[in-house]
C-alpha cells in the first residue's frame, strides 16, 4: 500500500523547505517541491510532495524543523505525527 | 582612472559579481518563496545558498540566523535598536561610525540608555583594561569596531570577549569581512554586523548580520515574508522574523559571485596582494616631506585603508587635485567624528587612501607620483 501513499511535508519558512531539498537531492530520494495544497494551509509557499517512504526519510531531515506533515492516500489528507517532530 | 576608495565600497567587482547579478536578472527574476512557482522557487534557491555559504565563510553554525539586511549600518541599526532597552548601559569606543554613535545616541536620548565610550589612544588601539573599568551591573553590551574605516587598525576582538564574558560583543565588521580573517566561534563574537559590497564584492544595497544562538533583538521592519500569510502578526522563527519585504535578490546573487570569486582566489592570497599594496603606499609616503600617516603604519595588525595629512593644506584641497588627476580618494571625517577627535584630525579629517584586490601597483606608484607633485606645489 506503502505505492500509493505521498506525504506532504510542511515547514514554517522557505529555508528549511530548501534545506530539506538539498538533504533529500543528496540522498537520492524520489520527491518534487510543490506549492502548498490549500486545503493544508492559506501559506503562499512552497512544499515537499514525497513518494518515498517516510521512515526513511526522517533521519536526514531531523535538525529541520517541521510545521506539519500529512498523508495523502489518493482521497484524503491525514496529519502524520512523526518522531522528529514530537 | 585609479580608484583607491575601496573602503566606502570595492570598484571594480571581480567578473563573478556581474555575471552571478546578470543571470538573475536575465533569468530568474521571480520574488523568492513568495509564490511557489519555478521562478521564485529558484530566486529562494540562491538566497538560501548564498545564506549558507556566508555562513561557513564566516564559520557560523546556523545559517538560519545569518540574515540578510540593506547594508553595515541597518545590520548595526537592528542589533543596537533590537537590543537595548530603557535603563540598559552599553560600552563603546572612541573609533566608531556613526552607523553605531547615531543609533546610540537616539537611544541616550529616548530611552534613556547609558552609554560609555571606552578611549582609545592616539593610534586607535583600545585597551582592555578600560572596557573592564567601565563595565557596570547593567551593562548588556560591548560594540566595538573591529577595523577602523579611518586608519585600518584592527582590535583584539577575542581579547576583548574574554575580559567581558556574558556581556554581548556586538563587533562591527564592515571593514575586516574580507579584509581579514573572522571566523566567529574562534573570536567568540555575540553578533556579527557588516556590508557586503566591501571586500565580499557585492553590488550595494546589501549587509548581513549573524546572531548567535540565545540572543533575541525586536525586528527593525515588519511585514510580508511570504510565511504565516494567515496571521497579521510578525512570525517568531528565523530568518523571516528579520526579513519582511522583498529583498535585494539581485544583490543576493551577485554576493553569490563574490563569493565564488574570493574562494577560487584564496581568502589568505587576497589580502595578502591588497596588503602589498599598503606597504608600497606606507613606503611612498613616509618619503614625502610633510606628510603625516595616522595610526599605527608599521603595526600587523590592519586592514588597507590609510590615513594621512599634508601640512600646509586641508585633505579636501589634496583630494580636489588628485581628482583633478582621475585619482579617486576620500577626504573629510569618513562619518567618525569621534575617530578624529581620538587621532587629532577634527575637524579637518584626513585624505583616506584604500587599495583594492583589483588595485595595480603601477597605480599606486601612480598616485604617489602625483601626491609627491601636490607637496611640491
């Protein structure tokens, strides 16, 4: 099921939005920087659609702070609590 | 032409300035991180990799707290206006700019904020033992100015942090940054202010200011940051506390080229050319009869910018015939009256000569010849 899911990950500022780009791009992971879904957040900015695992994500984005993330499984979005986070 | 007023700002730029400008005008353009669309996604990009390579230049350890102003004196602005409040005292020297004096002074007289001037001597060196003596239950900051945009000295700033341990060092380092090595973990500076069209090659219109972790200042500007759009509040996380508005993105960007520039030629080999030329200048005019070289000539310890006086005429004359020339210098007080006062030289100033990485030696030999014409004269 783990295929079909794409989390949206959301951050305060542009800079950790970019700073996790560059973390991610070095790791090779399978993501694209989108603007902000509207129905997440009025933010005008951008964010991170990831199509990869989010385990394995977080340990290369853990001294990024996060504002929040969500899961998107093709009908609806749910906010994901993440270890990084708490 | 010969251009030796490299201190107010660097001219010409190194070919990576206009080019690192030139692209993003040409191609880029967008606001950065204000839409989400490629354009400004990219103008964002280059702000952030620029943050982050000022950042290590100046060995910080979080770029997010390395922000992005107009220029030395809004960085100064920010930490002295953001910083202070009623009833606080600060310790200063006798060698600032007014970029620190006039901020202060609005301070002394609005809110009532102590202000001590710590003496330097006649060479511009502040001793500690002075800053010590001054130091009261109050006192919440020490700003010094880390090389002079007079006479070129250059205080122990490391020194300095280690005599007023909590107190905040707040170091101004519009003329060192480039000039001579800063690296703010090593000197233990508390808040780091400077230009960046100096010695880091930027167009104008640009400064930075680095704060260390723990020190909160109240934001100089409020505004649109492209973040928390929802609220009418200003937000609380870095860097967009500090940078509302549309920034200098073009300037940005050719900060970016400058510092490509300084990296593929080498921090160490660049002062080391524009210091070169400060000796030959120093030589050449302590063989002139009746010239006088402010501060300490001989000394290590200085950036390249010189002062001096010819006796028999006012600094505004010299410089009027070395323009006549095609010689470009600055005459007058380099808005530090208190520098004048400490060196002698108020309120005539001085004739400030400031070679640059670009600067031949042809040229200033150049200069001297003709100077050595005006003495004669």
């Amino acid at each position: 099921m783990q295929e079909n899911r794409t989390y949206f990950l959301l951050f305060h500022t542009i800079h950790d939005v970019l700073k996790a780009e560059k973390a991610l791009k070095r790791h090779g992971f399978n993501f694209e920087l989108v603007p902000v879904p509207r129905n997440l957040s009025s933010d005008c900015g951008s964010c991170i659609k990831l199509k990869d695992r989010i385990e394995d994500v977080t340990p290369y984005i853990e001294d990024i702070e996060l504002d929040r993330c969500f899961v998107f499984d093709g009908k609806e979005y749910k906010e994901v609590k993440l270890k990084a986070d708490s | 032409m010969i251009y030796l007023d490299n201190a107010a700002t660097s001219f010409p730029k190194p070919k990576e300035t206009v080019e690192y400008a030139n692209n993003f005008i040409l191609n880029i353009g967008g606001n950065p991180g204000r839409s989400g669309h490629t354009l400004s996604t990219e103008a964002a990009r280059i702000i952030f990799e620029t943050r982050e390579r000022l950042t290590t230049f100046i060995n910080g350890k979080d770029s997010k707290r390395l922000l992005f102003t107009q220029n030395g004196t809004e960085s100064l602005n920010l930490a002295i206006l953001g910083l202070f409040k009623e009833k606080d005292h600060v310790i200063t020297t006798s060698m600032e700019h007014n970029s620190v004096m006039r901020p202060l002074t609005f301070l002394e007289k609005e809110k009532g904020v102590e202000v001590s001037i710590a003496r330097c001597s006649k060479q511009g060196r502040l001793d500690i033992k002075e800053i010590k003596r001054l130091i009261k239950k109050n006192t919440k900051a020490v700003i010094i100015n880390h090389g002079s945009n007079v006479i070129g000295n250059v205080q122990p700033v490391e020194e300095i942090k280690d005599t007023v341990r909590d107190i905040i060092l707040i170091v101004d380092a519009c003329q060192t940054i480039g000039a001579y090595p800063i690296d703010i973990e090593r000197d233990n500076i508390d808040i780091l202010c400077f230009s960046c069209h100096k010695s880091l090659y930027s167009i104008q219109g640009l400064g930075a200011i680095y704060i260390r972790d723990g020190i909160k200042l109240k934001p100089l500007k409020f505004g649109g940051t492209g973040s928390k759009s929802e609220f009418t509040e200003q937000p609380d996380f870095l860097p967009d506390k500090y940078e509302s508005g549309t920034p200098n993105t073009p300037g940005i960007a050719s900060l970016l080229g400058g510092l490509t520039f300084i990296e593929k030629t080498g921090l160490e080999h660049i002062i080391k050319k524009k210091m070169a030329l400060r000796e030959v200048i120093i030589k050449g005019l302590s063989v002139i009869n009746g010239i006088t070289v402010y501060g300490n000539p001989d000394g290590k310890e200085n950036v390249p910018v010189i002062s001096f006086n010819m006796k028999g005429k006012l600094p505004s004359e010299v410089g009027y015939e070395l323009n006549k020339k095609g010689i470009y210098v600055r005459v007058g007080l380099h808005c530090s009256p208190l520098a004048h006062k400490t060196i002698g030289t108020f309120p005539e100033g001085t004739v400030r000569v400031a070679p640059g990485y670009f600067t031949g030696e042809e040229e200033v030999v150049k200069f001297l010849e003709v100077l050595r014409e005006i003495a004669r004269k």
